[in-house]
C-alpha cells in the first residue's frame, strides 16, 4: 500500500530534521528552520508532530531500529558464532556512517536533550538493541558467560562504534570492513585467544 501524502511529508520533515541536527545540533535547530528546509510553514509540522522534542524521539528511536534491523540481518547471514560478530560490528558501522540520515545523525547522542518520559522511551528502545548484541556475546560461551565482563566488552564496542561519525571519513584510507575487523580482533579475539590459553574449550 502506497504511502499517503501526509505520511511522505512526515518522513521528509524526519529526514531533513535528522540532516539538520548532525549539522547544527539539537538545540540549534529551530523549528521555523525546519519548516523552510521542507518547504512548509512552521505550522504545518505541528500538524504532524507534537514538538520539537517529538520529531526528535522518532529521528533517534526509527534510527535506531533501523540498525537494529542492518545488525540483525548480519547475524543472521551466518551460523559461525564469531563471524556474526564480526559482521554485525560490519553492519552497525555502515549504518552510522552511510545509512540515512536517521542513523548517520543524532542516533546515540543526543538523547540527554530529550525530557524524562521521552528519553525514558528511547532508553527502553537502546536497552532492546543492547540485548541484541548481549545475546551475540553470550552465544561465544567460556569468558564471555560472565554478565559483567560482557557488559563491559559490549559497551566498548558500542561506545568505540558510535564515535566513529565523529572521525570517520571516506577518503581517509580505511573501508568500514576494514575497521570493523581491526575492532573484532582488539576485542573479541583477546578473549577467545585468553579462553584457549586457559585451556578451556572454544
């Protein structure tokens, strides 16, 4: 079923508004900014949203789930336990750096501009794709079976994955895949080495 007219004109407002706020910031985007990038009057996006603070819950929560869909159609493209890790680091890089504009712009960063109830919201949609990722952990057995030290190699991949739109830049002499192997091997390699060295099976 086609799109209707007012919902093309919700996305286009989303997507200009993600593009906008990578470039000047949250709080640096008005919305009579936004209403002129679009093409409308500043009324008009309160015919579709709420607030400000609205269009920027949905900008990083469908982020969000967008790249939880990339990651979880990386894992599932293998049955080899550490090459879905692999890939999934693979995919969740691509979506920060050459997805849309949704992922590429405020995905992990710009929640604390949110009030309570709405980043409450967006916590809960971040913890179900931390678990995504806690599952991938857990899956990989011997060292990794503590929820501690997996929680603490989770969020250095995450946190190392999502700094990437601060640096990262195409002519810059690395792919995505290649960056993404180099993070594999820091961090999950160590530990499956550490578990072998132990004498505990991999």
């Amino acid at each position: 079923m086609s799109p209707t007219v007012g919902e093309r004109r919700r996305e286009e407002i989303l997507v200009v508004a993600a593009a906008m706020f990578r470039e000047r910031g949250y709080s640096g985007t008005t919305v009579r900014d936004l209403a002129r990038e679009v093409g409308i009057t500043s009324g008009s996006i309160f015919h579709h949203f709420g607030s400000k603070e609205e269009i920027l819950f949905q900008v990083v929560s469908e982020g969000v789930e967008e790249t939880i869909l990339r990651v979880n159609e990386a894992r599932e493209s293998t049955s080899d336990r550490h090459e879905q890790l692999r890939r999934m680091l693979e995919a969740h890089m691509l979506a920060m750096v050459e997805g849309s504009s949704k992922t590429t712009s405020v995905l992990f960063y710009e929640h604390w501009s949110l009030t309570e109830p709405l980043r409450l919201r967006l916590l809960d949609v971040r913890d179900t794709y931390e678990l995504v990722w806690d599952d991938a952990l857990a899956n990989l057995g011997d060292v990794y079976a503590d929820p501690i030290s997996r929680r603490v190699r989770r969020l250095l991949l995450l946190g190392a994955m999502n700094w990437m739109v601060q640096w990262y830049r195409p002519d810059g002499g690395v792919t995505v895949p290649e960056i993404a192997q180099s993070l594999y091997e820091m961090v999950i390699n160590p530990m499956a080495a550490a578990a072998t060295s132990s004498g505990m099976p991999h």
